[in-house]
C-alpha cells in the first residue's frame, strides 16, 4: 500500500508529531509505504511531493510547524482541482490518503471522498472549534502560551495602577480566551460568542482598582462590542494613505482609557501562540490521532476522521467536523461570573 | 451555612485552585461561610482551623501546595477518630465539608458519609490512578516536567554514547512514565503494571546504538523486573552500617552498564514533578472542580466526588474512586510499542 | 541603625530580591531595623509606610514585582517636594534610605545625597540603559522572554510566507532589541540607536523568501525610519473619534506589507516582558545588590550606588548613572552584520 | 582558507551557536571555507570530517548538543597521536583550526600550538571552572535548570514536612550549586570547595523546621563531608553482586534521615543540567565567542582562546584556561551565609 499525507491550514503544534505516528506505525506494523505531499492540497494539485519514511521523522516530534510545509491552498475553488488531485494522487499510485487540517482542509477532504477517494481526516485547530472531537492538538500549548503570559502581567498589575489587555486568537469561538482567562485568573474575558456590554467592562475595571489591583482583560481577537460599531481597517488611514492595522485589543486598551481615564497597556501575542514545541498533551494526543488514522486506513474505514472522546480515540465520519463551528457554550461562560470584575 | 474545607495527602499542584474556585462561588453565589481545617484530617481530629474566606485565596491560583496544609493523618487508624472528628465537626457548626484527596482521603470521607457527615469530595492524585474520573488535575503538570526532562536528554543522547534512564513517579500506574515517555519521544518505557525483562531492554537499548543514537529509558518508580529480583534496602547498607536508598532508576542503569557494557546515567526527578504552578489544564480541571463541588453541597448531593467526563464536570459515588486503582490498560500500553527500541 | 528602603519606577523582575538581600543582611549580621517606604517616593513624601522585617521578606525571591509598590513620584517636581521627604525620614527616625530605581529615582537619591540625606542607591532598569554598570537585573529575563517568542514564530516562518514582525521595549536604547534579536535568530533588528531604512529591511525580507524563508523582525518600540516621518497618536483618530493607538511592530508590518506584498503578523510583547519570575541570573544579581547596598550603608558610604564590573559587585557614584544614558554602541551592532537579511 | 572546527568533551548548551557564528562570519565575512571534524580530537585524529557550510549551520542555533559530535579522545594520549592529527590536517589543508572544549580539549589545542599548528580556542565548561573568562555558555542554562527545579520543591517543602536534597553537577567546584542554590532560596548549599560538617547540616534542618518550614539542600555532586569518611561505589554492592551507584544526594538524605528523624527525599537532576536549548544569555556569549574566534583566526592570533571580561570578549593565551581549576573563593561563599540554615 502506499498512503499520501498532507498537513494543510494554519500552523499548529503537534502536526509533525501527528505525521511521525503515522509512519511510523504504517511501515513498522503495516509495511505501508508514504508520499509526503507538499504544503496542503497544492501538493496533489500541483504534484508537489517529498520523501516521507521512518529517518525523515526522526527527531519532529517536539517541533513545531510541519516538515510537510501548509497551505491554504483549495482544490475546490480551481478550475479542474478536483480532477487534477485525483491524477496526481494516481500518477503516484496512492491507495490511501491522510489529510490533516482544519474546516477546510477536511471539507475538501469530504468532497473528495464522496468522489470516491480513499481518505482519512485528522481535525486540527488551534481554536479548539472543529466539532465532533472533545479537543485537538495545539489547543493546549496555545492555551498555556496565553495563560504563562496573563501570570506575567499579575505582578505589573500588583505593582502598578495600569488596566492590562491581553489579546488571544479565536476569530469565531472564544476557547483559548476562556481557558486561558480562566487559568490565568483574569478578570474580564470577552469571546465572539458574547457581545460585550463597554460599560459593564469598565464597569469591571473601576471594581477592580477600588480593592487596590489592577484589573486584566483577556480579549479574543473576534470579540465585539454589543452596541456601537468597530472600527473597520478602511476607517483608519495613516498619514501615508496606508491602513494602519490596529486589532480589538489596541481598540478596547484605547477605549477603556478614554472612558475611565486609567491608563491601559495591550499585549498582542500573535503567531507566537501557534508555534514552537508543543505541550506534553498536544504530543500525546496528535501521536494517537496519528496511530489511529493509520489503523483506520488498515481497517479500510474511510471518510472518516479519528476524534477524540473522553480518554478514547474513536472515529466520526467526516463531515461532522466541517458540519458546523464549535463555540462556547453560554451555559460554559456563565460557570465562570464568579471570577469576573 | 458553614462550610469546611481540608486537603489530604500528598502534594499535587492544583490543589490552591480548587480551594479558590470553592470559596469564591460559595461566598459570591451562595453567600455560605467557610472554615479551613488545617494539614487534612489532622485538622477536624485536633481541632486545627485556619481562616478561610475571599481574600485568604487571593492569589493562589498559581502556587502549588496547598494554603491549608497536607498530612497522611487517617482518623479511621486513630482511638475513637471518627467520634473526635464529627465533635469537631458539630463544635465549628459545620453544615457541610468537602475533603481535596486521594484514595486515603476519599476513603475516609467515604467513611464518614456512611456515618451521616454531609461531604462532598474531590478527587486528587498526581499519579491520575483514581478511578471514576478521566483526570485528576496535578497530574498534566507532572507530565509536562518529566517531558521536559526527557527533550532535554535528547541533545545529550545525540552527542554522547550513553544511555540515559529517567526514573518517574508512579508507584501502583504507569499513567506519568506512558505518557511523558511518549510525549519525550522515550526508546523504552517501564511501567508497575507490565514486569520487564531486563534482556528485552538491553535489547532495545543495543538496538538504539545500531542507529547511532542513545537510547531514553523512562522508568516507573513502581517497576519491577519480570524474573530476579529487587534489591530491597535492608540488602543494602553503606559503610556506616546506613540504609542505602537507591531506587528502581539507579539500579537499571547499573544492571544496563553491567550487561551491554554501555555507560548509563540517571535521573530522578522526585518531587519536582508535584512541586511548581500547574499547567493550564490543571488549573482549568481544579477551578472548575471546585465551582462544581460547591454546587454539589448546595444541592444537597452528597456522599458524591466531582468527576471530569469528557469535557463535563460530573458527580460519582465517592466509593467510586475508592474501589480500584486505574491502572495502564495493556491495550493502551501496547499502541505505543512501535516507538519501543 | 534604622534603615528605610523605596523602590520607584516601573516595574522589574528582581526588585523583591534586592529588598530581601537588603532586609536579610541588615538584620540578621548587622541588627539594623526596616522601614518599608510605598510606591516610591510617593512613600517618604506622603509618610506611608509598611512593616519590613524578616518575615516581610519571606517567599518573595521568586516573585516577579515589589512589595513595597512602586510609582513614579517625583519630589524635585513637587513644591517643598524635599522637604517633606527630609521631615518624614526625620519622623521615622531614619538613618540612612536606600533607593532601588531607574534614572529618575537615582536623580532624586542624588539630589537629596547632595542636600545631607545618608543614602545609598541600587541601579534598576529593565532597558539596561544605566551607566556605570554592566548590567542591571530584569534586563536578563526580558530578555528571555522575548527570546522564547521569537523561538516559537520560528516554527511558524518556516511553515507559511509571512513576515513576523515581534516589538519589544526599548524607547532610548536597543539593548532588549539586539540580545533577544540575536540570541533568538532574527533577520531584521531595529534599535533605536540606528534609524533604518525602509527599503533596505524590505530588501533584507525579500532576500529571506528567496531560500525558502519567512523573516523575523525584531523592532525596539523607540526605533524610528530614518527618511520619512512617524505616524503621531494624533494623526490617528477612530471612527469615536478617539485616539488609536498603534506602535512601531504594526505600524512597520503594514509598510512591509504595502512595499514587499507578503502578509506581515504582529506581536507585541508589552508588559509580559517586565513581569513574572525572573530569571537565576536575575536573582544572584539582585540578591548580591542587596547584600552589597547594606554593606555600603554599615561603610558610611553614602551618595554611591553598587555596580556590577564583569563579576563583581562595587560602588559607583550616584551621579555616574544618571549622567547618561547607556546606549548600543556601532561597533556592537555591527559585531552581527552577517545574521541581517 | 580553509578553517577546521572541532567541538570536545562533555554536553553543553551552546556549541551549535558558536559553531553557527564562525561559520556565518567565516564565509561572509571572509570567504573562508570550513571542514567539520567529528566527534573532537577523534575527528582529525581518525580522518572524519563533515560538511560544514551555511546551509549546515541553519537553524542550529537554539539547539542543544553539537552538530559536530563529541567525545573525551585525547590524541595526547595516544601513541603518535599528535603526527597523525598534523598529517590529517594536512591532508584537508586545513589553514587554522577552532578546538571548542574544556581543560582537555584546549589543553591539547595547546600542545599542538606549541607544535606549531595554527590553532584558536573557545572555552567551554557546563561548571564554569575554567579561568580566563568571567563566564561560558552552557552555565547559565544548567544554572536556570536547577533553579527551576528547586522552586518547585518549594511549595512542597511548604506543606510537607520532609527534607529535600538536590544533588547537582560540579566535581570539583561548586559554581552551579552556589548560583542556583542562592537563586533558589536554598537553606544549605554544599560544594567542592568546603568540605561540609555534617552536624552543622543537620543543625540548619532542624531550625529551619522550628519556624515551620521544611529545608532545601542543594548539594554539587563532588561536595564530600568534612569528616568521616564517604563510601566507595566498591564498598556497595548489590545483591547480584554489581555495584550499587549512589551519589552524594542520596548518601547526604540518608544520614539526614538518620540523624534527625526527618524524613529526606532526593532529586538527581543528572544529564538533563546539560541537555536542551541555551538560555538567551548562553546563546548571545556563545554567538560572539563564534564571530570573534574567527576575527582571532583572521588577525592571525594563534595560541590564544576567546574569554568573556565583563561585556567585552578579549583574547586570552591558551595555556591561562588550563593552568588551574577556577573555584569559588572563600569570601564569595561567605557573602552569603545569612541565608544558610
């Protein structure tokens, strides 16, 4: 047999660990041999392939990235993308492929196998927002990125009268913001999924101050104000003519100044929380969801994804992960008022 | 209502995290009082309280060990224990106590629940051999610092020609040695519930060199060899006539020098692996068990533990954790043995 | 001997340690007792004090931030500023203070040195921009803190096409910039010291993608373009009509964007890099400032500050650190030409 | 000109980073070309040689271990050792050598420079025991290691009541013990240099428990007691009849044990004290000592090692770093007595 694999979408650590089960498992226990397509869906699509065997995955496991290199690249969205992957991946005889990737990644993964494509998914998403998986790999480092950064600024917020804004990935769901806000003991958290009231955080803010700490703001960089409206990038030109980009943390930090006349400070932590090694979890669970995609394909159980389940690896068929976003659950959030303001 | 609040057993970071999440939706929802009983059940057996309110958790989120102090104290092995600890108990006007332990711990509140105490527990254990729960918090912390440990040999195994073994927790569960040997990217791992043959692992470990490349040994303090047996310490004592304590680490890589004629090297993490701030997942599990154990006793739900079930927060009989040690299914064991030698 | 002590200005890993030092060595070699004087000179001006003995000072070598607060209080700018701070050291009965702070608070010891105050100063900067020692403790910790960000955005250059541009402090000297910069393997360092040339660095991120290599840019928060003008907060309002905030990292992100047409991300590190535990390095330094300061205040050596001179602590005069601001010197930057582009 | 570079002796954060800043100096700067000799002396000793270029040296800086090998040849100590190393180097034309290692390595790069060879050094010492230089890489990293470890035995000695032994590197001085222990917040430090009375020991864990606090000992692994005398490996055999190793740590925990009744639990930190990523610090000494070695080799200084003197890197005789072992003095481990017991 021989299996193609492709890593496609946003980094995320845990990939090449992912990449190392599954071959190693297929050649040690199955005797399978790989293709490595390059940088997502471009590889089939352009027939863009690199060596993958047992001495190419040696010494990945705690890398960040992916040896495969990513795209967001979709055949689905080229003239003939569809027929071009499926000669490119018999022009290398292919019998199995394993996508890993996120919403779109797997969507194109669907597609192709209801064209009859023998794949198996493997979900990844920094978000945490796939359905149909308990959680993914680089989640956690993510989560621990955010949270080793919010401890950080508790003793500046010890020290000094400053309002903190720390600004976190999730576009469209609010897990690495809650989770990290939560263990990192923040005391606002804003996600998509709730449109936030500015008042009621500044409301949270003077609270703050009035027992002597200054307060800190977990804000996810999807989150929006309820009323009023956000800035968009064409509103604000530099003196250049040129966009200045300037994301929801800068906005909040700008506005909490100007409405309680505390000074506010953001942090911005970008791509550093989607690279580097992952954590100890990540490893464990990408190397499971690597071994399991293999024995999926032994098992000849395509369409499918491997997923977890409580402490399991179980398998869910495709298209649940790409059926709908996982958010927030408001029944989660409410858990947590407590620790707010 | 008063409520009281003990942690029992050994150190597990997470342990403050719980306390806060208790008291802070206790005092804030429910407007309930709190009596922290001091050193576990040392406290309500001597009568040992400690104040316990809003800002006694004031920033405990982070630290490891516990604000109430630990002990091994078992009112159960104690002359009229339980009889001393429900007076105690009545002479604080306590409604309702939740006990933060292991199998010990539980065991006693267990005990108490049958004699008409109103208890709630939670489950902890840094060895996650608890049965009745998918996790305990501590134990992700445990993982991350052995894996940790295990990346960095990683270097020194590529440059020197040693073998290196890493001696871990876990006395009774392999659950600490499987997963940060996996996540380490180890060559073998040896667990209390699978007996190891020493020649099997000289195998591997000569097997490693072929590749040019030392092996990673991480080793259970709890394994044993299949056949021979253990030193035990009174086999051993030094010049001054002394106990020699030498662990199951020291004694393989004395028996791997002896017999593959490679020099070995140990390392034995001890209590750094319950020392230290938890990881976000720790503290993420320990708040919200403590938000859940605190709903329990307003519920009235008691002679129940908090449980974490998939990504919910649950309530099982407290005899549940009590019943058996969860140990390494061999199934689970045996997923990995491509990565072995 | 009563001895009072202050720290002022911003925020910096190792201030506890000096306090602890101090409070250690005077008490238990020299029976000298402590008064803890608030957020800087704030304190003796305003006469608020805190208790600052033996167990004040206990647990706190890890801990990130000061416990005696700190603030940017200025007595020179403050009318009859000096002599209430002589008045209120009188009350309490002070012999000799000692001042752990930057330049500005090292100004204020000088100028009260000059008017008869017994006072001895401990350097503080988080920039490393003091002369007359070395270094400074908090400089290493900053340090690895942005270090650790530009390792994880490595992972992810390598696996997609875009421009990492990482700001860190730094408003007058690069020191931040260049250690982490190199130590980190950036491609574009910006410091202040050296206004850049925007076409030369989009030159040196193009010649990056040509083998195969996204570019990390690390830029001093005080860097400026040498042709051209800086954006000012007021050239930029939002559609509130509010100000927008936008430093150096995102304003460079969007010219690079709008010059090379490759995607440019942002992070911007702010107040993780001055809060949290700090480094080993950090804590021996701050701790022998401690041990020397008192050392100095036993000699009667009054009007000095203690230095660190390549592995030894000595005395310097306070006016020496306030003359001039250390900056990074051409031949040092130049020293790492051949890592640019 | 064609340069060879050999790395020798133990494991140490830092090589990869110095071996990265000769060759990107050297081809860049110079158009020098280089030849990796592997494995140290063995390297030119049996003719093995690697390719060494810029692609080779890509992205090797944050790594730990060498890319070049290690090992303790010593071609000195060879029969014809120093004619075979002059004839090998002649056979690739090798123009000048850089020899990165410790006492041994540059003690033979010193024999050789005396026989004429055209050779630079580079100090390299995980103990910072070699004179010459303030510092060299790979301490602070092994420094930082053991803090870590040690503050995470805090929150355990906060709620246990057990005495607990690190046991560190340092055979013969006590640098790594002596700054981690102080950075630490240990209550006893043992090194090399003092010879430890094992009742004052004793006495120090016993007060510290007076005030409720369990004590941390920090010993270097060739700390020895003053009196008395230490067991031998040959006097511990175990009962198969093989030799029981047992360190210092576990020794010093078992007659604390003993002596006082407390209980005592050892943490051997071993290899992972040399292994992993560099510190900034270490990365930034390591990288100049590259780009200056190689400006020694174009300036023609031979028989001379590069050396840290406060912030600047100077030129120091070869035979200086091998004339004695640099220890801790006296009067630098009384600076901090008061933290002791």
């Amino acid at each position: 047999m021989r299996i193609g694999v492709l890593t496609g979408g946003g980094d995320c650590p845990g990939l090449n660990a992912v990449i190392r089960g599954i071959v190693r498992k297929g050649v040690q226990s199955y005797d399978y041999e790989f293709v490595g397509f390059c940088d997502g869906w471009r590889g089939p699509l352009e027939n863009q392939t690199m060596r993958l065997d047992v001495p190419a995955v040696r010494g990945i496991l705690p890398r960040g990235g992916t040896i495969l290199g990513s795209s967001r690249t979709n055949p689905l969205k080229v003239e003939g993308g569809v027929r071009r992957v499926t000669e490119n991946l018999a022009k290398h005889e292919i019998d199995a492929l394993v996508a890993i990737g996120g919403e779109d990644t797997l969507g194109v993964a669907a597609e192709l196998s209801r064209a009859g494509v023998r794949v198996v998914g493997v979900p990844k998403t920094i978000d945490n927002d796939l359905d149909g998986t308990d959680y993914t790999f680089g989640f956690d480092t993510a989560v621990n990125i955010c949270t080793e950064a919010i401890d950080r600024l508790h003793t500046t917020a010890e020290s000094h009268r400053r309002v903190l804004v720390v600004e976190v990935m999730g576009r469209h769901a609010g897990w690495i913001a809650l989770h990290s806000g939560i263990a990192g003991g923040a005391n606002v958290i804003l996600i998509p999924e709730h449109p936030f009231d500015l008042d009621r955080v500044c409301g949270w803010v003077e609270n703050r101050f009035k027992i002597n700490y200054a307060p800190i703001v977990v804000v996810a960089e999807g989150a929006v104000p309820a009323t009023g409206r956000m800035v968009t990038k064409d509103d604000s030109l530099d003196a250049f003519g040129h966009v200045r980009l300037s994301g929801i943390g800068e906005w909040l930090a700008s506005e909490i100044e100007h409405r309680t006349g505390k000074e506010a400070r953001t942090t911005v932590l970008g791509h550093i929380q989607r690279g580097g090694t992952p954590t100890a979890f990540d490893r464990w669970l990408a190397t499971r969801f690597g071994l399991h995609a293999i024995d999926a394909v032994r098992d000849g159980d395509f369409g499918t994804m491997v997923a977890l389940r409580g402490t399991d690896i179980v398998r869910a068929p495709l298209d649940v992960a790409t059926a709908r976003i996982k958010t927030v659950d408001p029944s989660l959030y409410e858990e947590f008022d407590v620790f707010f303001g």
